[in-house]
C-alpha cells in the first residue's frame, strides 16, 4: 500500500507538472486529486520538490537497471538515451521552472552514474583507471544533459540520429566498443 501511495502522488505530480508546469503545482492539488491527507503526504515527501527528485530518480532508475542486463554497450546506450528522450517533456517543464539548478544537478548525477557503470562494467574503459573513469563519465554526462536541455522543445529532433551520433563518438574514444 505504501509503494502505491507514493506511486500514485508520483503520477498525479507528473501529470500537473505536464498541464500546468512544475512551478504551478501545489500539495493541495496532489492530496486532492490523490483523495489523501497533507499528513499522508508528508510521510513520503517533505515537499514539492523532493516529489520531483523522487520522479526524476525513478525513472531513469528503471532505465539504469534495464541497461545493466544490457547485452552490450551499444544496447545499454540506446536503452538509457531512449529513456532520457522519453523523458524530454519532464525536463522541458523542469529546466523552465525555480527547479532548474536541482534538476541539472540529479540528471547530471544519474548519466554519470550509468555512464561510469558502462565504462567499468562492460569492458569499454579497459585502459583507463579510476579517476579517468569518473572524468569521462562526468564530461559524458554534463555534455548530455546540456544537449537535452537545448533539444527537450525541439520538435523536429530525431531519436535515431541522436543514438546513433552519440554511439558514433562513443565508440570513436573507447574503440573496444
């Protein structure tokens, strides 16, 4: 029952952020629409914010272990670009709102956390240590979020040739891709 509480103030937030922006959303539409009290709320979520986190974090979650059963880099890449892209409205609504610093931050966190697994999981970074492995991974990942920003409006972006230009540099630096 606890799961599906937070679950479902999750996706009431998710769908406000959608009509009507994340900045416009309050705690009394979501335990309204969620037909629970404020004190329910507040024992998942100490505030809007922390909702937004706790989105943002689940679904590319899903995303991070969905590509560590990956059945090799370039399959783990797609899976967590296509999520990323699936994500773009979240982070359009996320990057015009007084969120935007925290949201920057948690995306940032995230790709480097899964960039950081493809390059010491999956035999990509053979030749390079620890402290390289987390430079590339961060520079991967502010590159990323940085490219989803200036493209999360654009309507005529297309998912296969940001996958594939991205495999494309990917595989160029770490050639054992």
């Amino acid at each position: 029952m606890a799961t599906d509480v937070k679950k479902q103030i999750a996706d009431v937030f998710i769908k406000k952020s959608l009509q009507i922006g994340m900045d416009k959303v309050t705690i009394s539409m979501i335990v309204s629409e969620c037909g629970i009290s404020r004190q329910a709320f507040y024992y998942y979520f100490q505030d809007i914010l922390d909702v937004a986190r706790y989105v943002i974090r689940e679904e590319l979650k899903i995303t991070y272990e969905e590509g560590e059963n990956a059945r090799n880099p370039k399959d783990a890449m797609s899976i967590f670009v296509d999520e990323l892209v699936r994500q773009f409205p979240l982070i359009s609504i996320a990057v015009n709102s007084k969120l935007r610093g925290e949201m920057e931050i948690l995306l940032v966190n995230e790709m480097k956390s899964f960039f950081s697994f493809i390059l010491s999981h999956m035999d990509c970074g053979r030749g390079l240590k620890r402290e390289q492995i987390e430079f590339h991974s961060d520079f991967i990942a502010c590159g990323l979020v940085l490219y989803s920003i200036e493209h999360c409006n654009d309507s005529g972006f297309c998912l296969g040739n940001f996958r594939d230009q991205l495999w494309n540099l990917l595989s160029q630096v770490y050639s054992e891709l």
